[in-house]
C-alpha cells in the first residue's frame, strides 16, 4: 500500500463571518498533492472567500488552516503559490511584457522563455497596454501570472469566465499539464461543466458550507434522469408515491415531475393508469446531476 499524499491544504473549522452572515462556516477540507479540486457553488457561496482564507487576504473568524505545511500568508508560501482572482485588476500603464518581465524579476527572473510560452497559448498580446485589454484579456494575462513561475499550488477563482472556447481547451491543458507535473489545483467555478473536465473531487459550497465532496469518477456514474409527464385529467399522487428509483416527485395537477435513477418501468407503468399526453425525458450530464443534488428543485420546484 502507498504512503498517502501529503496535505496542501488542510482546513480545520475554518470560518469567516462577515457583517451580513455571509462568508465561509465550519470549512473542514483536506487537499492532497498533486490533486486537482473542484470548488462548485453560485455567486456568493463562499468560494472567493476560502481561496483568500488561503492566501491570508483575509483572516478566520475561527479555525486554521495550513498552506504547503506552512500557515497562510507566509513570503515561503506566497512564492510557492500561482493565485487568480475572480477579478483581474491590473491597471499599469506599461505594456503586458513590461508587467510580465517585472513579475519575473521579482521571482528570480527564471521564467522569460515560460511566461512568452504561456502568453502565446492563451493568445495574449503581449505589445499591448494592460490598461487597454478587455476584461478576457486581463483574465488570460492573470493565468499566465499565476502559471508563470510553475508553483506547486495553483488557486484559480473562475479561470474560464470570458474565454473564447480555444481559450477554455488551452486552459484545461494548462491544468492537466500542471497536473502531471505534480502540481496541486484548486479551481472555483459556478458552473460545474468548468471543472469537470479536470477535477479529480469536487466540493459544492451553499452559503459559506460545504455540503458535498465527491469524486469525480464516482459521481460521473450517478446521473438520474429527469422526468415530466403531463395528464389529460388531475392524478392522484398516491398512485406514485413510492415507485422504486422515484425520488424528488412533484405533483401540480395534471402536471408530474420526478427524477428515476433506475429503470422508468415502474414510472411508465403507473403513469399508463391514466391518459397520458405528455411525457418529457432529459438526460442530466454528470456534473448537472451533481448540482442538481444539491441546489435545483426539478422542473421550478415543488407544489
């Protein structure tokens, strides 16, 4: 049996209550090397908030966490970390390969031929004003900031937001390249499409809690299938009530709604009793019957 990878990121209660509630609750989290995470949730669900726990941008409320065995905020730390914000904020008047060369100075000065690689993947002009770029462009030009230097820990908080769809597949090699190095990834993202394609977990955070944490090959294999049939006449909702891989059923006169995770038989079935004039069947991808889990009520909801 293998010795265990070792903790990254290793969260312990960490919590940060804002003013208004909001923020991160009783995070307890374990990251191993070389693993690339999956932080899933909507706007405001505390994904930005635990990334700068992370970096020491801002501090817990209670609770602690290590960083590369190291407590957050630590210059060793900083420089072994390749960190994106949600927003990309460069506003120098220099050229994007002035700011480039100054960020590579500040870190050694190694990485010239490596930053010109990255820029040209992600289709970056680099003669360009940083303070013209679009907001894709700053978000291409804070991956190659974060990549540049090839940290052992890449925290990215919505890396694709903006990306032209050669763009999106560059990124999705970066991280996968990143990977095979042995690199460690951290990748927030509203919609759970963006980080499934890499991930090997995935955590769903819901108002600053973690309320999932599955892996990525075992959850691709759990998709139940949505299901609307609509009636001629108002049905009982006994007469479904119960049916084997039924769940989530939803009954709003002669409207029905549920998710079959098995054979629809038993659906068919119960439904046939009845004149049926509708039926509608939709196949979730993986990573929208995850969110669906944990967030969406089938069909608008429940009567």
């Amino acid at each position: 049996m293998g010795t265990p990878a070792r903790a990254v990121i290793a969260a312990d209660h960490l919590t940060k209550q804002f003013a208004d509630g909001r923020g991160v609750h009783d995070l307890c989290l374990t990251v191993p090397a070389g693993e690339v995470f999956g932080l899933l949730g909507p706007s405001g669900a505390g994904k930005s908030t635990t990334l700068r726990l992370l970096l020491d941008l801002i501090r817990p409320t209670a609770g602690r966490v290590t960083v590369l065995g190291e407590a957050p905020g630590s210059a060793t730390m900083r420089a072994r970390v390749g960190y994106l914000p949600a927003d990309v904020l460069f506003e120098s008047r220099e050229s994007v390969s002035s700011l480039l060369r100054g960020l590579d100075r500040a870190r050694g000065g190694r990485n010239t031929a490596r930053w010109r690689t990255l820029a040209d993947r992600l289709g970056l002009d680099t003669g360009r004003r940083v303070r013209s770029l679009t907001p894709a462009n700053r978000r291409r030009l804070g991956l190659v900031a974060a990549f540049m230097h090839d940290p052992e820990l890449l925290l990215l908080d919505e890396p694709a937001a903006g990306l032209d769809p050669t763009g999106r597949h560059e990124l999705v090699t970066l991280i996968r390249d990143a990977r095979e190095r042995g690199r460690t990834v951290v990748l927030c993202a509203r919609q759970a499409t963006e980080a499934w394609q890499v991930a090997d977990r995935v955590g769903v955070l819901h108002e600053g809690r973690l309320v999932g944490l599955e892996r990525v090959a075992r959850a691709a294999h759990r998709p139940a299938r949505r299901v609307q049939v609509h009636f001629a006449e108002p049905v009982p909702r006994a007469d479904f009530f119960g049916l084997p891989g039924v769940t989530d059923l939803g009954l709003d006169g002669r409207v029905l709604w549920c998710a079959v995770d098995g054979p629809l038989d038993p659906l068919i079935k119960a439904a046939a009793r009845h004149t049926v004039t509708d039926m509608i069947i939709t196949e979730p991808t993986p990573s929208e019957a995850l969110i669906d889990r944990y967030y969406a009520p089938p069909f608008g909801g429940r009567p």
